[in-house]
C-alpha cells in the first residue's frame, strides 16, 4: 500500500494536473477525515454508485463539480500549500454540492447554486477556522451554515424550488413521532444507511464502498464508523425514534462521524477515550433528533450539524483525556471533518 502511494506522490509531484486530481480525491476522503487519495476514489465510488441506482447522477456531478470549484477557489485565495494539499478546503464544497442536487429540483440555477455554494463553503472554512481554534477546526460547519442558508433562501426565490425538502409546519404543535418494533434485518439496514447517509446517499453497497475507504487508510477509523452505525441505531430503537427514520440512516450519520472524531483522529485510543466516545455517539442521537423537531418549522435538513455541535462540546474539555492524537488536524490550520 505505501509503494503504490509513494508512487502516487511521485506522480502528483511531477504533474499541476495530477496534484490538482489527488487534491479533490484527498478533499473526498476528508469529508470522513481520511488523508488518502485511494480512499478518495472509493468514496467518489460510492457516491457514484448510490447516486445511480437513486436515480439522480446529477447528484453525482454536483459533488464532482463542487469540490473542483472550492479547490479552485481556495488556490485563488492562497491558502496554505499543506492544508491545500491535504485536501481540507474541498470536503465541505463536496457536501454542498451533493446537498443542493439532492434537495433542490433539477435546472439551469441549480448548477449556479452548486458553484456559488462551493466557493462560498471555502470562505466560510477560512473564517469559521480563525474561529473555533480551541475546538479542533471548522469541521464540517462550513458545510451546514452554506446549505442552511442557500436552501432557505429558495422559498424567496422563483427560480429555485425544493425536491426533496422537509416538510415544515410553523402553527401546527409538535407531535411525538410513533416508532414500532424493528426486525434484525431493519436494523442491519439501518446500520449500513447510516454510513451511506454521511454523503446523503441510502445504499447498503456505497456504505460497504465507504468502510472499504476508510480500511485503506485506518482500520481503526472503519471500525469506529462501524461501532457508531451499531450504537446509532440501537440508541434511536431503545429511544422509540420513528422507525423510517431508523431503517433509513437518518438517525445515525452524524454519530457515525462523531465516532470516528473522537475516537481515531482527536484522541489517543485508550479505554477511556472509546467510552468518551459512545457518550458522544450517544448524545449525538438525542442532539439529531432534537435538531430535527427544532427545524422542522424552516422546512430545512439538520444535515451534519448534531455532528458539528456535539464534537465541538465534547472536544473542549479535551485536555483532561490522555492528550490529543498525533494524527489530528493542527487547531491552528484548518481541520478535516466530515
């Protein structure tokens, strides 16, 4: 593995077109924080994959489409070569992009959407890093404040419309969802669609394409996924969550990247930091469901912000474990998410 990535670099090296293409395949696998060209082309893989047998390759083309442009914004600014290189200003444009072609109906302004989403999501990362130093980076913040606000502001506009948006209802009270008994073969489902749901896809084949990702860079990162997809799933069972919701995924991909957070890329493994680590998977449930129920009256996705808020809250008193990892992110560069 590390010939063939040496020889990866070696090429990168000798070639503008060639560094460009390994920084949009690592600013991929960043969005799961994995620094790896070759789990970059197993994640655009699964998205490729879950974007088709969904129906929609636009979906596909957006994400492509947005992290070129946010690397090519982000070389227009002058960003640190480091940072660049690793891809860490590209994750969050991918996000937005595949965002935007999922909840918005297909037309010319979409694509105008996409490339403005994706420039201004490395605008954000830049600003919100200078931020939340003391926090671990912007993490995928950039991402979710971007979409917020471009999805919100098409119900003041004509030429943009929702597909696929939630429903939202300002007056009506709020009622409490009504789950049912799952199967084991609902719960497996689930487990596998949290994972896909980290790049908004519902396939048990992408997921497999994503842990597959993950296994080339860290075992322990797949594990991690894989671990909080379980305790996702259980926690929102044991708590009653709408079972759609469960067997969809939706309850479990912001645990699933609080998981991998905490537990292989801020932290030193140790016992203490894996049960650090399920406290957070955990609260980042609760954190998903009650971001769901507080957006509902904007008609607008939590996307990954339980994972943005919980890791953050759970990332400050980080002094008091073992001491950081020496694989995280410099807090004084910008960090990879997801």
């Amino acid at each position: 593995m590390n010939s063939i990535l040496d020889k990866w670099e070696s090429l990168s090296a000798s070639s503008g077109i060639m560094r460009f293409l390994d920084i949009n395949l690592r600013s991929i696998g960043q969005v799961m924080f994995q620094n790896n060209p070759l789990t970059g082309i197993l994640f655009l893989a699964a998205i490729a994959w879950g974007s088709y047998v969904a129906g929609v390759p636009r979906v596909a083309i957006a994400g492509v489409l947005a992290v070129v442009v946010a690397n090519l914004t982000a070389q227009w600014l002058r960003v640190d070569t480091e940072s660049l290189h690793s891809g860490l200003y590209g994750f969050n444009g991918i996000l937005v992009g595949l965002a935007l072609a999922t909840f918005l109906a297909p037309g010319p302004l979409l694509w105008v959407y996409v490339i403005l989403g994706a420039a201004v999501s490395v605008v954000v990362m830049l600003g919100t890093t200078n931020v939340v130093k003391p926090w671990g980076g912007a993490l995928t913040f950039p991402f979710v404040l971007t979409t917020w606000l471009l999805l919100l502001a098409t119900y003041g506009f004509s030429g943009l419309a929702g597909a696929a948006l939630p429903i939202g209802n300002v007056v009506t009270a709020f009622q409490p969802y009504q789950g049912s008994p799952l199967q084991v073969i609902d719960l497996a489902q689930g487990m596998f669609l949290s994972i896909s749901q980290v790049f908004l896809k519902a396939s048990s084949i992408a997921a497999l394409l994503l842990l597959a990702g993950l296994a080339v860079n860290s075992l322990a990162a797949a594990a991690f996924a894989l671990g909080g997809a379980i305790l996702a799933v259980l926690t929102a069972h044991l708590f009653g969550a709408e079972s759609e919701l469960i067997t969809g995924g939706l309850l479990g991909f912001s645990p699933v990247l609080t998981a991998i957070a905490l537990g292989t890329v801020f932290y030193q493994p140790s016992w203490r930091v894996v049960a650090y680590t399920i406290l957070a998977t955990v609260f980042t449930v609760v954190v998903q469901s009650a971001l769901n129920v507080a957006l509902t009256p904007f008609a607008i996705p939590a996307l990954t912000a339980p994972f943005v808020l919980v890791t953050w809250l759970f990332l400050l008193p980080r002094q008091r474990l073992e001491g950081v990892s020496e694989g995280a992110p410099d807090i004084e560069k910008p960090a990879a998410v997801a």
